[in-house]
C-alpha cells in the first residue's frame, strides 16, 4: 500500500513509498506536482525554495485529491497556521503601537532605554515610537515627511536589534546621492559607541560588477552599514541575498523609486525582501496619481500574505472608488508610520516671500507669440514658457527633453513638439531682449542677501541656468558652486562640504539632484526657487533641505519664489503664479491626507497643466 508524507523542515518535501522514477514518470505528477518540484531524491520529492505558504496549502490539496489518507506532519500544519494568523497579529500590532495602547509602555520605556543607551544622539518621543513601531513590526513602512528624522529612527530600531543580538548591520537600497546622509546619520547618531564600518559599492575598489559581488561575499563581513543603490542591485543581488538572510535589518530608502509593477527595480527589491526577516521601506514623497504604488511595497513588505490579506488588483488600485480607497487605507493604515516636523517640534518656516514684477514689452510679445504656437501642447508652452522667462535664447535651440523630463508628478507623453522655429521677428525679439526680468531680479535677490553674510541656496529647472547665474554671480565677486547631473557624485559631496564649511556663499542646483537626502539646515537658512515646476515631490524635498528636525528653537527658514507676470487681454497672468498656486493646493491635499491618516492620491499631469492654462488659453 502506497504511503505518503509532506513535511517541512525549512523548505517543504514529501515523502513517497513507490519508486521514485515510476513516481515521476506518472501522469499525476506531470501534469499536477511538476511545476512546483525542485528535485526529487530516492523517495524524497523536494520542492522549489521559492514557494509561500499559500502555495504548500495547494500542494497540499492537490496530493490529497490523489491520496486521501496522507500525513500532513504536525511541523508543517504548525507552520501553515502561525503564517495564517501573522499577518492578523502584525494588524493589531501596528494599530496599538500607533494609538500608544497603555498595555505597551513598560516595552516601550525598555526600548527606549536599551536605545538611548547605544547612542550618543537620544531620539525624540516621536521619533522612538516610530522606532519602536518599525521594530516591533518587524516589516513595515515610514512615510514621515522628508527632514522628520526618518534615518534616525531606522538607526534606532537597528541598535535595538543589535542589542539583543538579532542584526549585525542595515543593508540599505537608495539612491547613490543618500550614501552620503546614512554615513553622516550613523556617525551622529553613534559617535564612538558603534564605530562605523562601511561597505559602499561604488568604492574606488569596487569598479566592475563582479569585483562588487566579490566584496559583497569576502571583505563586508565586519560592516554594520552596507550601501548600494537601486541600479547596481541586479549586478550583486546573489550576493546580497546570502547577506542579508541572517542577522540584516534591509532598508529600501526613498522606496518610491520602485514604481512599475512590471519593472526591473522591482524584481529585484522582491528578492532582497524575501530573505530579510526584518524590513524597513522608506519613503516622504506624496502617492502620485493613484494606489497603484502601495502595489509594490505591500508585496516588498508582505510577498506571501498579499493575496490573503490584501488582495487589492492591479485595476482597482488604479482607480479605485471611494468606497475602495477606504477599504485600502483601513487595511495599509496599520502597517506604516508617518510623523510631521510639527510633531518633532522643527520651528515653523516663514509665510513664503514672493517676489513679483512685471515683463518688459518684448517679453509680453513673446509670450503672446508662443501661446498661439503651442496653444495646442500645453507641456511644450510651459516648458517654453520657462525658457523665455529664464533666457530668451534657450528658444533658439530645440528642447532637450531630458532636462525637464524631471519636471512632472507622473509620465507624459512629449509629442508633437514644434521646435525652435521662430520667424525673423521673434528671432529679433529674442536677441533684443538680451538678460530676462527674472534674471536679473534673481541676481539681485541673491546680491542682497549674501551681501547681509546669507549663505542661499538657489534652485532651477535648467542647467543652463544654473551656469548663468553661477557666471554672472561669479562676475560680481560672489563665490558659488553649482550641482547638477553632469557633476560626478564624489564631486558634489565634496561641493556640499564646502558648501557646509563657508567656502562659497551661493549653491545652485536643481532639485532631480539635490532634493533627496542632503541636509544643509545648519548653515543655509535662504533659499530663491527662480525656476520651477509643478512636481510637489521636488518642491516639498527642496524646501526640506534647509527646513529639517535639528533647527533650533526662534530660527527661521525663508523661501523666496520668483514670479513673472505679463500683460494679458484679460488682465495680468503668471505662470509661475499659476504653477505657485498649484503646488499650494496640492501641498494642502497632502496634510490633509496625513491629518486624516490615510494615503493622498494628487492629480494627473494633465489636470495640472489645464488647471496652469485655464486663465491664458
């Protein structure tokens, strides 16, 4: 008589009496088992490492159909069952810890304690409950917004950890240009007491794919802080995986760069995060235009309970309805954290100054010549638009799409562009008009302060502006440094440093480089925004690059927003009053989401730009 076992001793195996290559040469198992089997050994059929629970559960139902009286071992039916109930336990988990249920204070007065100790910077209250909550909860979410000390927290729950001996190191997915803040963080937060040890995988040591898997295999044993980001993980992820399925708290850093479902960021994010028993996604950047990103990181977070205990589809978080975004923010609500610079105490920015002045007549002609031409194409006209104000002669060359592909909340399609040609009187117009009224307000500004010992920062769309102002700044004995793309990543650290230690008055950039992960608060406290867009992302990083958690009390923070207005039949119109007013809503859409404790959804591109063009065209 035929008996079978299924069993489970860290993977699953099944246990058969007949000979294995009859077993295997059956109709059964081809057509029904074959699909999930990885070998087969004597008697032994083992199955692939990479099935979930949920798919033991079918294997389970499938061989039972064809031998009812098989055993199904106490082991494996123990381990089915403490799956089924964790994603249940981690739920009520998340809401007392957020809700601060009294049951929970002496563990956290001892958490706190164990992670005061291990460092040399206390965490605030607000900051250790969101440390506690990542901790407890082993894989969850902060959504803080960006300068609420999120790294800090992170770093908490991580000395926690290693304090009861369950981590040895973070392994940490980011963009390259917040290798520089973890470094600085881990320093300040442990001074002396864990002594930094680095693993970087773009050290110089590290040139060639393999030479990086080699050091990810052989030299990173002693780091407590490994760093890699986005773009480098498919070269390194078999090694990163032996590293980080024993004694690793794995961090996805500004997590909203895994955005497609489909795409190959995150691929491999889901194979890291399958490994890791403690996960930590990280993120202050607003939901752009719908749910679809929660798709990603519940499954970074959650990859064998999501069709359990999420089950949201592609199509519904698409568009869901608002019977549906309920039902999506009760059941994610539990699972991230989310804390404001107000709660952590940061000194409230100044009301924005914004600066307005009026176009010269051949700038007015200008405008009215580029509706007609792109009235049509309203990216085009807004882009163009930008140019005019910032340098008339960028019309006479054809856009370079890529330097304001960063301009937008979501992806555009850029079709049926007319590019740069004008007739003679615009090309007229255009050298006529020489330096524009934007221009030379901006240097003016930007004289005026530095020249009261400021140190500002000054942010752009365009590199060529960027160069300009650095150029003509320069010519008036203004010292500055200038970081863009093009600036090699050792290059610009060493201009932020510089920056930080008063070697140049000025700092020009944009935000596609800068507004992620750099702190300038304690040296920078002016900024002028002479170009930008209505991406909310990048406005709310920017401005938190010198609006951060560490200003003291009564210090004050001053945004300055330049805004050209033209003469119009209908009266005075702005684009950037107009781009102004609509990152304002939209700012306002966000706290609203956080005071509410659910998710934003912000509006399309598209309802932007009719929104920005509704008073003009």
């Amino acid at each position: 008589m035929s008996v079978w076992k299924i069993d489970y001793d860290g993977g699953l195996f099944l246990e058969i009496s007949e000979d294995a290559e009859v077993f295997t040469t059956s109709a059964f198992y081809k057509l029904s088992l074959k699909r999930y089997v990885g070998n087969v050994n004597d008697k032994t059929v083992y199955f692939k490492k990479s099935l979930t629970y949920l798919d033991y559960k079918k294997i389970i139902s499938i061989c039972q159909k064809k031998q009812s009286d098989m055993i199904v071992s106490e082991r494996l039916q123990s381990y089915i069952d403490s799956k089924e109930i964790y994603i249940d336990k981690r739920s009520r988990l998340g809401t007392e810890i957020k809700s601060r249920d009294n049951k929970l204070k002496n563990k956290f007065e001892q958490y706190a304690q164990t992670v005061n100790s291990a460092m040399i910077r206390p965490l605030r209250e607000q900051q250790m409950w969101d440390s506690f909550f990542m901790c407890a909860m082993q894989k969850s979410a902060n959504f803080s917004v960006p300068g609420s000390g999120k790294t800090a927290s992170v770093l908490g729950a991580y000395a926690y950890l290693k304090s009861k001996e369950l981590v040895k190191r973070i392994v940490v997915i980011c963009p390259k240009n917040a290798f520089g803040s973890w470094i600085d963080e881990f320093k300040a937060c442990f001074g002396s007491k864990d002594r930094l040890n680095v693993f970087n995988i773009h050290s110089e040591n590290y040139k060639t794919s393999r030479e990086r898997r080699m050091g990810l295999l052989y030299e990173s044993g002693n780091s407590n802080l490994i760093l890699v980001n986005y773009e480098s993980v498919a070269g390194v992820e078999d090694a990163l995986v032996s590293l980080i399925k024993e004694y690793t708290l794995l961090v996805f850093d500004e997590v909203h760069k895994v955005k497609s479902v489909e795409g190959e960021y995150a691929s491999h994010s889901l194979n890291l995060a399958k490994e890791a028993s403690y996960v930590v996604a990280m993120t202050g950047t607003p939901i752009p235009n719908s749910y679809l990103d929660v798709y990603n990181l519940l499954h970074i977070l959650f990859p064998d309970e999501y069709d359990v205990f999420f089950d949201f589809s592609i199509p519904l978080l698409k568009n869901p309805t608002l019977t549906e975004i309920e039902t999506v923010n009760d059941k994610i609500q539990p699972f991230f954290c989310r804390t404001t610079k107000n709660q952590l105490g940061v000194p409230q920015a100044n009301d924005d100054t914004v600066c307005k002045f009026m176009a010269s007549a051949d700038e007015d002609r200008l405008m009215h010549i580029l509706k007609i031409k792109y009235r049509r194409n309203k990216l085009a006209l807004l882009v163009r638009l930008m140019q005019l104000e910032s340098a008339p002669e960028m019309l006479l060359r054809s856009m370079d799409l890529g330097e304001f592909a960063f301009l937008l909340d979501d992806s555009l399609e850029i079709s049926q562009i007319d590019y740069a040609d004008y007739s003679d009187e615009v090309r007229e117009l255009i050298e006529k008009a020489g330096s524009s009224t934007k221009f030379r307000k901006c240097i003016d500004l930007a004289t005026e302060l530095t020249s009261q010992n400021k140190t500002v920062v000054i942010w752009c769309i365009f590199v060529d502006s960027i160069k300009r102002i650095s150029r003509e700044l320069e010519n008036q004995g203004i010292k500055t440094c200038c970081v863009f793309g093009e600036v090699p990543l050792e290059e610009r650290q060493g201009l932020i440093n510089d920056f930080k230690d008063g070697e140049f008055q000025v700092l020009i950039t944009n935000p596609h480089t800068l507004a992620e992960s750099v702190s300038l608060h304690s040296v920078c406290h002016d900024a002028i925004y002479f170009e930008y867009s209505y991406n909310l992302v990048h406005l709310l990083q920017s401005k938190d690059r010198i609006h951060r958690l560490g200003l003291p009390e009564g210090q004050y923070t001053q945004y300055y927003f330049m805004e050209l207005m033209y003469h119009t039949e209908d009266g005075e119109w702005s684009l950037d009053e107009a781009v102004y007013d609509r990152l304002k809503e939209k700012e306002q859409i966000m706290y609203d989401a956080i005071e509410n404790h659910v998710l934003e959804v912000l509006p399309t591109s598209d309802e932007d730009l009719e929104l920005i063009f509704e008073k003009l065209l």
